[in-house]
C-alpha cells in the first residue's frame, strides 16, 4: 500500500492525531507562558532544598554551640535541684544491699523513736510517739521510700524543736504526693506533705523557724505555710501549724532516650 492509498483510506485518523498533537502543543506554549517563570522557581527551590538536605545538618560551630548551651542549661538545672529537693540522709535511702524495704523501713523507724522519745524526755517536749508514720506499716517499695525520706525530715524538725526549747510537738500528719496513687502517674515536680503542730514560747518559735532557712546541717527545709496562734493549753506559749514539703524533681530523659 503507497501513501496516497493510506493517506484515502485514514485521512480522518491522521487530521484527528494531527489536530490533538497540534493542540497539546499550544497548550504546552501557553501553560508555559503563564505558570512557566512559577514552575521554573519552584524546582529551583526543591533543588536548593534537596541539596541542603544532602549535606549536614549543623555547621561544626553551631554544634559546638547547642553542646555548650546544653552544659549551661544542666548546670542550671542542677543548681535549681540542688537549692528545692529535699536530699535525705545515708540511713534513710532505700539500699537494696542492706535487706527488704520493709525490714529496712522497720529498723529505721525504730532507731529514730527510740532516740528522739529519749531526747525529748530529756528536753521536756511533749512528742507525737508515732512520728507522723502510719499505724499499719507500708509494703509498696516506693512508698517505704518516700516514708523513710519523711521520717528523715520529721526527724531533723523534731531535733530543731528540741534545740528551741520547745514544749510540744504533735499531729505529726505526713501526706504523700496525691499522683503517687494516680494513673497519670507524678509530674516533674512531686511533694509530700509533712505537718506538724508546735507549741513553745514566742522565742524558741522564732529560732525553729530561722533554722527552716539557716539550718545547722545546710538543708533548708521549704515551709509550705506557717500559721501562728496564741496556745490555748499553757498562757504565755505561742501554737506553730506548720506545713514543710518534701520535694522531688522527676530526672530529665537523656538525648536520644524515649520515654516508657
């Protein structure tokens, strides 16, 4: 078959190809014409972007930079831990080496009463014997140790009312932070409540509350509220509600950790 006779028997097909072939062109001139200079820029910029992706991420200074911003701000922070937590003596930590948590528990309540109740009687100070401590003995791990940090601080008031002079010490309350308990578990900051009522003269309620912040072993106790009022038991006394808090700041995760 020649052209011609091709050309008789399919012209209908070629003036259609021609035609679309024809119209994709113009449309191709005129959607160039007028989104061209946009599309053209576009992928410029996703070249840029895709190069600067390739390459690193940080400059070796601005690296060293946020290293060293991060040393500071640690630094900061441990700062900051080191002024609001409450750090508890060797004998009130929790040490797995040293048996069960509850027999650890035990012998530590146990030493702190029997001295205290000697040097109170010794003082003539009226003392809470139970110390704030339930009446039924913990058994979950994190709660003996948050028991053992709050007899602690029981302990050191107890010592400071001692060191004043004081008459009595009672309604020894501890309260463990309420999150504890909570599904959504502690946040960043967790407190136990420990309160006390003191009663003594006007004087030796003013030297308990100065130790609070300049106390003889360096551990600022952070008073919550301090409520004084006339005794109603003994004239001439002054009566202390006094609320301390015993802090704990939840560990920062390391770069790179994920959380549980």
């Amino acid at each position: 078959m020649d052209l011609n006779d091709y050309w008789q028997e399919n012209k209908g097909f070629v003036c259609t190809v021609a035609g679309g072939g024809l119209v994709f062109v113009l449309g191709w001139f005129a959607v160039d014409a007028v989104f061209g200079d946009d599309i053209r820029t576009k992928r410029s910029e996703i070249r840029k972007r895709e190069a600067e992706l390739a390459g690193p991420a940080h400059s070796s200074q601005g690296l060293a930079d946020a290293r060293a911003e991060n040393e500071r701000l640690r630094a900061a922070v441990a700062r900051l831990e080191e002024a609001v937590a409450f750090r508890a003596r060797p004998e009130f930590r929790f040490d797995p080496a040293q048996g069960s948590p509850s027999g650890q528990y035990l012998r530590a309540l146990a030493g702190v009463r029997e001295d205290l109740l000697r040097r109170a009687n010794r003082a003539n100070l009226e003392l809470d014997s139970l110390l704030g401590m339930p009446a039924l003995s913990p058994t979950r791990e994190e709660e003996i140790v948050r028991y053992l940090e709050a007899l602690d601080l029981v302990a050191s008031v107890v010592d400071r009312a001692i060191a004043a002079r004081l008459s009595r010490v009672e309604r020894i309350q501890i309260h463990l932070d309420p999150g504890l308990y909570s599904p959504e578990g502690l946040g960043a900051i967790e407190r136990t409540r420990v309160s006390f009522t003191l009663s003594g003269s006007a004087l030796g309620i003013e030297r308990l509350l100065a130790t609070t912040q300049r106390p003889p072993d360096g551990r600022i106790l952070h008073v919550d509220s301090a409520e004084l009022v006339p005794s109603r038991a003994r004239e001439g006394q002054v009566r202390l509600e006094l609320v301390v808090s015993l802090v704990r700041l939840a560990q920062p995760e390391e770069p790179g950790e994920e959380a549980p």
